[in-house]
C-alpha cells in the first residue's frame, strides 16, 4: 500500500472532539481510526484502583461516534491502553461499553480484546533467569515489590495489533500499550516502513496536539513513501514546521530517540516541510531494530488511605510566622493523636502551602513569601481509612485554633470553604514497578481473545 | 515556549522551544541554557541531567529525576506539568 492514512480523534479515549472534525476525517477515505486510551501520567492510583482515569459516559460518546463512523466506512477502530492504565478492569469497563453499543447500534463486528495484565509468579521467574532491568531512577526489582504490587501490566508493542488486524478483528480494545503502537501496528501491516508507521504513532497518538491551536481534536497521517503527511482534520487547526518538530519533544526524555517495544525511533534527521498552509510532511525518520525484544512492565502498590482538608489564611501577622505555627500544629497532632490511640509512626501528616511552595516543593527558590494569602491542603496517609480520617480531624482543629504571637483572629485561623471540611480520598498508590522486561515473542504475554458481535 | 511535562513518572522533561532560527541559535551560541543550569535551577546534580539541542524543533529538552515519583507521597505535581517555572526569570541574550 502506498498511501495509508489513519484518523486519531484526540489524546485520549474520554477527552471528547468535535463531530464536524470526526467527519472531515472519515471524509479523507482513512484506513484505520483509533484513540489513545491511557496513560501513568494521571498517576498511580488508576493501575492500583482498578479505576478509569476518564468517566464511562464520556468514553462511552466518543467510542459511539467513533465506532458507528468505523463501521460505515469499514475500516478498523483500535483503542490501546483502554481505561487509562490497560489493566483487566480497565480493559472490560471499555469492553462493556462497546458491547452495550453494539447493542444499542445494532451493529455487528468482530471484537478483539488485547490482554495486558501480567501473571506475578510469571513476572519473579524473567526477574530470576536476569530478563528484568529497572528503568533511569527506578530501584532494582525484587519478588517483595511484585508481591506488593497491586496489578502489573506490560506495555505492548506493535505486533498485537497486528494479529489481531490479521484475525479480521474490526473493533481493537487493547490493555496497556505503548501509545504509538496501535498505529504503528495498523500502518506496518499495511506494509509501510517501520520509521514512518512508527513516527505517526507518536503523533497520532497525541490528537491534535501536533496543531496550533492545542485542543482535544481530530488529526489525520497519512503515511507513503517518502514519508508522512499529517494534517489536523478541523479547519481551525494549522501543522506547521514548528508546531509538529515540537511534539517530537513530548512526554519523551530524549527529543530525538524514542525507545519503542522492538527498536529505537530515531528522528535525528528529520525534516519538517510544509505542504500546503495547514498540512506538513516529514522525512528522515529511522527505525533501529533492537538486538532483544523489550517491553515495559508497570505496577502499583498501595501505600495507605488518605483523608485531605483544604483551607487558607489572609492574616499577614500568621503568614510571617507561618513554619513556626505549622511546628506547633504538628506537635499538637502528634500529642493528641497518641492521647487517642494513634502513634506518630502510625501516619503521615503532610502540609501544603500555596502561595508559597505548593507547587515547587523543596526545589523552590523564592524563599519570601509575598502573597497576601496562603492556601493550605492538608493530608493525612495512613494503613486504613479511619485513622487517616481520624489523625485528619485532629489536624483540622489545631489548623484553626493553635495561638501564636501576636495573634488577633483569636476566633480561627484559617478560612475553610466547605463543610464537612474533611475529605476522605480512598486508598494511595505508588509506582513501584517500572521496568523492562526481555520477550522471546512480541505476543506472548498480551492474549488475544475474539468475540463477534 | 517553555514547558514541562513527566517522561514516565520517575523523570520530568522540560522542553525550551523558540518560534525563529534565528533565536534559537543565538541563545544555542550563548551557552547559557545548559545542563550546568538546569542542574542548578534544580538542585540537582549535573550527572543527573539529559540535556539536548534539538536544532530541527528549535528547541533544548533537558530531563531531570522527579523529587518524588508521580503520585507517591509528598509529590506536588501529579503531571510535572508546572516544574517549568524556574526556568522563567533565566535572561537569555536576544
């Protein structure tokens, strides 16, 4: 196939796009469509939950418009990475809604689940015989962390995808996946090179993002001999040189060598040209084959329950002497706590300050606090939900009533919006698998299963 | 631009980017944006930093360890979406 092109309707299943721009896309006779499901960048909580990053009615209207306009037009629609962190639960909230929509569209198609979870004893055994390596910044694996993790994926290559595309699969629902792999799948079973199909995975992938103006939109590759052509489907949105030489940088640590499941995708020697005012092809891209297959592994392990409580200050006689108050709040906690029960080891009481480091943390630089109001989020993290919510509630009215020099607002300290000022947030995770993992087979830890519809 | 953003949740990556050549190389030519700075934008060790120049997107991208990994506790920034900021007073000879 010379000219393959494939529809991406935005940066991720669930963040909506405009209809008019899905039918200018589906307008260009595209061989595939297909979105972005996922992604850690939400954090961990989504792989240890079990819970989609994104809401079911929201995923659920653009897989509707998606897959009516996939099956009109007869051609695949392939969603990697379902539910936001491809886990099992993910993948069959994603799974039911295309059931329901078959359902409810009386449309008939071959489905094809794409299973990413990964079996723990199977994950110890790679780590034994060597075949396991931690990621920049990432501790060694031991057997304790994968015991610990809550759910462990691994992040597919291209290859299931193109199985499944030779199956006859016509709806793809993948489990976690690299995020430029359903495409590079699709366009390299279409006989396209590898550099090109992969190159516009990694913006096919992003929507719209390629374009100036960002939004969540539609975007349109198409893929041919000397390379691709990408365009954004809604006429708002201009590629430029620019525009798309930039998302070559994202969410990648390197801006010219990007690590894919199979090789390297080296994009160096790229040229951006400009083909018409809204359209730009590239050229120069390279894929290097790795030696040895290598897939990411992902796991999350609970840390605790946390409970939160948000509120502020416009008293400038507390904000000057704001650390030393926030001491006496701690120690308070810290007697009280004990006096019920609760020994200081027992959780972990973390105060915020916007307005001063909030959102720096420790590697802030501007040491004077300015502002004329400081917002305060605190949180507690404990084993179970109860003593988080208990140590939280301690902490609330010690925010409000601790006296420190020089006070005036001796009726409260803080301001607080709402009530319950309280908020219990559920169970904490953290990422405590990140780690490549050697396959003697791209396919044979991510089953396919077949369902027809 | 001038923007950051996690490279998996254990990195944050921040990408400089320039809208003309001719900007880009006359800050490229100055030096000044380097690892050495983003190390001591950071407080974190040279070592630490990947840094490039990306001549065929204008642009320099340098990628430091997070403090604390996406989500775990103490982070600040879920997405590392705001660890930019430190960059935004550095003055660039253009």
């Amino acid at each position: 196939m010379s000219n393959f092109r494939m529809l991406s309707t935005s940066g991720l299943l669930g963040y909506g796009f405009p209809e008019e721009s899905l039918r200018n896309g589906l307008a260009r006779d595209p061989h595939m469509i297909g979105v972005d499901g996922g992604s850690t960048d939400p954090g961990p909580h989504y792989l240890g939950s079990g819970k989609t990053l994104n809401s079911r009615r929201a995923m659920k209207r653009d897989i509707k418009l998606m897959l009516i306009g996939a099956r009109a037009h007869h051609i695949p629609l392939v969603i990697g990475s379902c539910g936001g962190a491809g886990g099992e639960p993910h993948l069959q909230v994603v799974a039911d809604i295309v059931r329901e929509l078959a359902r409810e569209e009386k449309l008939n198609f071959k489905l094809a689940l794409i299973h990413s979870e990964q079996d723990k004893q199977w994950v110890k055994d790679r780590r034994a015989a060597g075949k396991v390596r931690a990621l920049r910044g990432v501790p060694e694996l031991a057997d304790d962390a994968i015991d610990k993790a809550e759910r462990i994926v691994g992040m597919m290559g291209s290859e299931p995808f193109m199985a499944a595309l030779d199956a006859g699969a016509d709806v793809i629902l993948a489990g976690r996946s690299s995020d430029p792999a359903p495409w590079a799948g699709g366009a390299m079973r279409d006989q396209c090179a590898p550099a090109p199909s992969w190159y516009s995975g990694k913006l096919l992938e992003c929507g719209a993002t390629a374009a100036w103006p960002k939004g969540h939109d539609c975007l349109l590759v198409e893929v041919n001999a000397g390379g691709i052509v990408v365009e954004a489907t809604n006429p708002i949105r201009f590629c430029t040189p620019n525009s798309v030489a930039a998302q070559s940088l994202h969410e990648n640590p390197h801006p010219h060598l990007h690590q894919e499941p199979g090789g390297m995708l080296d994009t160096t020697d790229c040229t951006f040209t400009a083909v018409s005012d809204r359209a730009v092809r590239v050229e120069g891209m390279q894929w290097r084959p790795d030696d040895v297959y290598t897939v990411k592994l992902e796991g999350a392990q609970l840390l605790g329950h946390r409970a939160i409580t948000i509120c502020g200050t416009r008293d400038p006689g507390l904000i000057a002497q704001f650390d030393s108050f926030l001491e006496s709040v701690r120690e308070n906690v810290s007697t009280k706590a004990s006096a019920f029960g609760v020994a200081p080891e027992d959780y972990r009481l973390n105060i915020r300050v916007y307005g001063r480091d909030g959102v720096m943390g420790a590697r802030e630089k501007v040491k004077q606090t300015l502002s004329h109001e400081l917002g305060v989020v605190a949180e507690v993290i404990a084993d179970d939900q109860e003593t988080a919510n208990d140590v939280l509630a301690m902490a609330r009215p010690q925010l409000l009533h601790v006296d420190f020099p020089g006070r005036l607002c001796k009726e409260g300290n803080m301001a607080f919006p709402f009530s319950p000022s309280d908020i219990s947030c559920g169970p904490v995770y953290r990422f405590n698998v990140f780690h490549v993992v050697q396959l003697d087979d791209p396919l044979s830890i991510f089953p396919i299963e077949y369902e027809s519809l | 631009m001038c923007r950051s953003k996690n490279a998996g949740p254990f990195e944050v990556t921040i990408d400089i980017a320039f809208a003309d050549r001719e900007t880009y190389e006359k800050v490229k030519a100055s030096g000044v944006v380097c690892a050495q700075l983003i190390a001591e934008r950071y407080s974190v060790a040279v070592g630490d930093v990947i840094f490039t120049a990306y001549d065929a997107g204008l642009a320099f991208k340098a990628t430091i360890p997070r403090a604390v990994s996406a989500g775990d506790f103490g982070d600040t920034d879920v997405y590392g979406c705001q660890q930019h900021a430190l960059l935004l007073d550095v003055e660039l000879p253009v």
